[in-house]
C-alpha cells in the first residue's frame, strides 16, 4: 500500500476572514477581512503599499482568538485598487481609508496596530479621532524623528546614480529598471535575523503583487515632515506602546526610540531584531502586544512647555495606573541607549 | 519587579529575542543516564510516562540524539519516549576501533538501553542507518520490537543515487566538488565544509537554514577519525545478509520517505517496504529528514501508527 502525502502548492491560511469586502471612496476602492467576534477590535492597518495585508498573518489566527481582527489591504497592494495619481497615496487618504473600514464593519472605536509607515496614518487617526481608538501600537515606526541611518542619506531618490548597490537601490531609476532586485535587497535588509529565507520569500512575492510604477507613486505621497509628525504626537492622547528592534535596519532604532521620547509613552526593545519583529518574532510581538493595557501616563518632562491642547484624555483608564501585565523574561534589562534629537529628516520606509 | 512599572522615567526595556548561547529545549527528560557495554558507554533519555514506548533509535553518529527535538515533546505527551545517543556522538563514547560501530553493535546498545530503563517492549523509529539497527532488532528481538518506523531509510536494497557511486571513499580524489567531498581524506582536511556540503543535501527543502545549522553543529561534536570509523564499518553491511535480516521481521512496518531525498534514494524505502510487508508513505517534497523539517506531519503519522499498534489483536 502507498500513500502520497501532498504539500500545498498554494499558501494556506491559518485562518480564513469571517466577513470581507471592499470600501470605496472617491472610486478607490479598499479590500478588507473581518476575523473573529471577541472584544476588543484589533486594527492592523496598512504599511507601506510595498505589502499588503498578508504581512499580519503571524498576528491575525492568534490575536483573533482573543479579540475582534479587522485588517485591509491599503490602496496600491493586494486586492485593493492602485490609483495612478501620487495624491491618492497620501497618509490622509490611508488614514480616511482606515475609517471607512471601520464605517463599513460597525467599529466604533479600535484598538490600532501599525508598522513601519503605518505609524503615520496611526498618529493621523488617533490625534483627530480620540474617540475611535482606544490604545495605539506601533512596530518599528517610520516617524521623521530621530535619526535616519547614514546609509540611507547618500542616494536622493529621484537622482539617476552611477552605483546601484546598496541603498543606491532605493531609487526610482532602479525600481523601474530592476524591480524584483530592489525588492530583494529591501526585504534582506528587512529582516536582518538569520533563518528568515522564508520571510524575505513571502515579502518578495508580496511586493510583486504590486508595480514600480506604483510604488514610485506611493513613495512620492510620503511627505510628513518632524513638525508635523510632533505636533500629531502633541495631541494624541490615547495610551501607545511602541515595540522597536535594535537591529532595525530599514529606520534604525532612533525612530521609534524618539517616537516613545516624543510622547512620553512606553517603549520595549526587541534586541537582535530588525524591522519586522511581528514577522519574525510572532510570539515575542503578540505577548507585548497583549501587555499593553494600561492607562495613560504623563508626557515626557522635556515636552512640558509645548502645547498641551488636545491632552484630556478621553481613553478609558484601565487598572490602577501601574502596569498589570509583564514581559517576565529574566533576560529583560532597561537598555541605556542615549538618544538625541536631530531636525529634518523626513522618514522614509 | 516589574521593570516597566509607573515611576521610572522612561517606560523602557530591553527584551532579548536573539538565539541563547546554549539551546534551551521544548521539554527535558524525565530520566537519564548511561549504559555500559564492553567499556563503550551510551548516553540514554526518558521523556513522559505513556503507553507504548517510543523508542527514538539513533542515526548515524555524525548526529546524536537532539535530532529528534521536534519529535519528543510531542510524543511524550501521548507516549513514552526513549532515545540515546549512538556510539561515536553526543554524550556517548567514541571507540576509535571500526568493530565498534557494526549495525550489531548499534542493536546491542539499543537493547541495553531498553533493559536498563526496564522497558519490555518498544515501537523503534530509526531515521537513515537507524533502518539498518532497526531492522535487525525487529528481526531478532521480536518479543522486544511491537512495530517499526523508518524514515529516509539507507538501506542496501536499491542502488544509490547515480552521483554518490562515482566517487571513491578512501582513494585521494582530484577533486572536491560535489559528492567527492564524501571522501576520508577530504574529512580530515575539511571536516566542516564536509558537514555543510553534506547537511546541504539533506535539507533539499527551501528554507532549511537554521535546520542545516543545527545539524552541522551537531557534526561538529565529533571528530573526522571517529566518523570515518563509523563509515567504514557501515560500509560492511551487504545485500544478502540484509535481505535475509527484512525476511525475519514479522512486526508491522511503516516506511516514510521524501521524493526529494538526495541522500537516500525514495527506491530505497520502497524496497524496505516491500520486504518488510509495510506500508510506504512517499513525503512529496521532502529531503530526506522530513521529520525535522515537516515535524508536523512525520509526528502526525509516528502517532497514528503507534496508536494502531494499540489496535491490533494480540
């Protein structure tokens, strides 16, 4: 007797949406997934159009256990449509986007999971719109403040460059000439721990379900400046937690060191672990996640002389003001890592 | 306390998600220790309480026992699970004589083993050579040997892969590409590149690198001389005799074998099968240590098989 035990060609799910569809405003039109029934909702917003929605799939089975998952496809990736005009990818339309979603499924209020450049769309929602999110995580925020690594400041990106190694790759000239291999060494410096050949693999085909063209167009409609991004952080007043690795090699751990700095919120280090913990770290990613149910605590003392307007708080206050949950890993240790404040640099993912 | 507790300036901390330095492990034995024979020691295991024994032979000794680390904390929670290290690796000792590493020998150690941890009876799973210890057990120990599993098995009842026949073992070669590498010179000049050509191969499977990495770690804790041991005296091993060792084996047999397996040919276990009266399961796309790369599945079909043991008039 013989049997052939058949792996799957086509990547399955750990789970599969309960409900699904598409939202549309001004004729774009979002594809979004709706997964389990629990409170709260958990949003897992867009990032950067390089990925789609795919790219929470460690989060979604696990976190839809507990609570209620909604996720969507932001505009220029994955089933979602791909305008041409560089102002359809502005962070306010993701932002109306992300409203729209949550309209459309009958959230009221959620809280929001970001990554990268999603955290731009994350501080648009939640400093305008308190009163639908309750808490903010952000994973490795792509924020214009901090520092930007110094590899990455050599290459403007509309230039035409002699060399296209490296960071050279990141380079619209590039993009439309040799996609997949901008796309390949985007996705190796993603993910700098070792054994993440399925994970550079996964994101890879992901980025090819998009085009360079659009990609250019998203790129272009980054435009948050460290102003802009401060005063969104002035005014957001539900609680964040911001996750980071020390071996992000997309940002640097300067962004989201400074985003925690700049609010005054709190900050876990994931150390070895580079831009996309959640990917390659599930485990780690969800369990703070999980721990971040805490009210809000005071702004940095640094900050005390800005404008408070907008600072009431309007979250619910969960607890009794110090923090219920643990990261009880004996390896914890509070890092010491200096920070400083530069001006003008724009983040770019 | 709690280092993210309200009142430090800075809501921070550092988690560490970087490999320990030393491999922490899923579950740790309920019991070990050692077994003696000849002034050859062996280094032995026992994983939860259940009903069979499971019996985790080893594998040729360029691994030792932690090979099946995404087998034993599974099936320790339906089975007993017994496991050693084979002679020449991990805890065990390393004789340096060839007599010292026959399949008999292998077969003898299992049985010591069986009796110091008082087990009566077991369902042996061997991986690769294990086949070959395996199957001598369940031939001559059947009071001992309720079933059999043998996965990628290397077995001496098909031809092997067209490319591992070119070149000579103990010949110096003028080459080292490829399976040349499979030469004792080569191991003693190159014993690491060796261990990545050859894990290389046994993980065919894309995304395969902490697997390999592991593996060749594990090949590192023994010594070119000892390996080359331990491959000379496998070597002795002939059709006829195994042949006749399959036609004693009355217990029932199941036969896992990937397609890709680069090391083993699949015809190998399809032979194995046959002889045995088993059951062949071909793995689609698998190397030929699907156990560590698809523990899912190969523990799924360990169980099912055990259970069915349970099944069985006696």
């Amino acid at each position: 007797m013989s049997v052939v035990v058949q792996t799957p060609r086509e990547q399955t799910r750990a789970r599969y949406p309960d409900d699904q569809g598409y939202v549309e405003r001004d004729g774009v039109r979002v594809y979004y997934e709706v997964y389990g029934s629990g409170e709260p909702t958990v949003f897992l917003l867009p990032t950067w159009s390089i990925m789609h929605s795919r790219h929470w799939k460690m989060q979604i089975p696990y976190l839809a256990r507990h609570a209620r998952v909604l996720t969507f496809d932001g505009r220029g990736n994955g089933k979602s449509d791909r305008p041409e005009e560089v102002a359809a990818y502005a962070e306010e339309e993701h932002a109306a986007d992300s409203l729209a979603v949550m309209d459309a499924t009958g959230t009221d209020r959620a809280v929001i999971v970001s990554l990268s450049l999603g955290a731009q769309r994350a501080l648009l929602l939640a400093a305008e719109h308190p009163e639908r999110f309750a808490r903010a995580v952000f994973i490795c925020p792509s924020v214009s403040l901090g520092r930007p690594l110094p590899e990455r400041v050599q290459y403007p990106f509309e230039d035409v460059h002699d060399a296209d190694e490296g960071w050279a790759k990141y380079n619209r000239h590039y993009w439309l000439r040799d996609y997949r291999g901008f796309l390949e060494f985007f996705f190796s410096r993603m993910f700098t721990e070792q054994h993440s050949t399925k994970q550079i693999e996964d994101c890879i085909g992901w980025g090819l379900d998009t085009n360079p063209e659009t990609l250019v167009a998203t790129r272009l409609a980054i435009t948050m400046g460290e102003e802009e991004t401060r005063a969104l952080c002035s005014r957001v007043c539900c609680p964040l937690l911001v996750i980071q690795g020390t071996a992000d090699a997309i940002t640097g751990e300067s962004r989201g060191i400074a985003l925690a700095e700049e609010t005054g919120e709190e900050l876990v280090l994931l150390e070895g672990s580079g831009h996309a913990p959640h990917v390659r770290d599930p485990s780690r990613s969800i369990f703070s996640s999980e721990t971040s149910s805490r009210p809000r605590s005071r702004r940095g003392g640094h900050e005390a002389g800005r404008g408070a307007s907008g600072r009431s708080s309007s979250a619910p206050r969960s607890g009794s003001g110090t923090r219920s949950g643990t990261l009880a890993s004996p390896a914890s240790s509070v890092s010491s890592i200096p920070t400083s404040r530069s001006t003008g640099w724009r983040s770019i993912p | 306390m709690d280092r993210r507790l309200a009142g430090a300036k800075r809501n921070r901390m550092t988690v560490a998600v970087g490999s320990p330095i030393e491999q922490t492990r899923a579950r740790y034995p309920d019991e070990d220790g050692y077994v003696e024979r000849d002034g050859v020691r062996v280094f032995y295991e026992v994983y939860g309480h259940g009903e069979p024994t499971v019996f985790l032979l080893p594998t040729w000794s360029i691994i030792h026992s932690r090979h099946w680390k995404l087998q034993i904390p599974y099936l320790a929670r339906h089975f007993r699970v017994l496991t050693f290290d084979g002679r020449g690796s991990g805890k065990a000792d390393r004789p340096a004589e060839v007599e010292a590493y026959t399949e008999g020998q292998f077969a003898a150690d299992a049985l010591a083993v069986l009796d110091a941890t008082r087990t009566e009876r077991a369902v042996v799973v061997g991986l690769s050579c294990g086949a070959l210890w395996g199957t001598l057990l369940a031939a001559d120990d059947p009071d001992r040997v309720e079933g059999a599993v043998f996965i990628g098995p290397a077995v001496p009842l098909a031809p092997p892969h067209p490319e591992r026949a070119v070149h000579s073992f103990h010949e110096r070669l003028d080459t080292d590409e490829g399976w040349a590498k499979y030469n004792r010179h080569y191991w003693v000049k190159h014993y690491e590149e060796f261990l990545e050509y050859f894990f290389g191969r046994i993980f065919t499977e894309p995304h395969s690198t902490k697997q390999i990495e592991d593996c060749v770690g594990w090949g590192l804790e023994l010594t070119p001389e000892t390996l080359i041991a331990t491959e000379e005296a496998l070597s002795l091993c002939g059709l006829e005799s195994f042949r006749e060792t399959c036609k004693r084996v009355r217990c029932p047999v199941l036969v896992l074998h990937g397609d890709e397996d680069a090391i083993r040919p699949l015809a190998q276990g399809a032979a194995l099968a046959e002889a045995t009266h088993g059951t062949l399961v071909t793995l689609e796309g698998s190397g030929h240590c699907p156990h560590a790369r698809d523990p899912v599945k190969v523990n799924l079909l360990i169980r099912e098989f055990v259970e069915s043991m349970a099944r069985r008039p006696t």
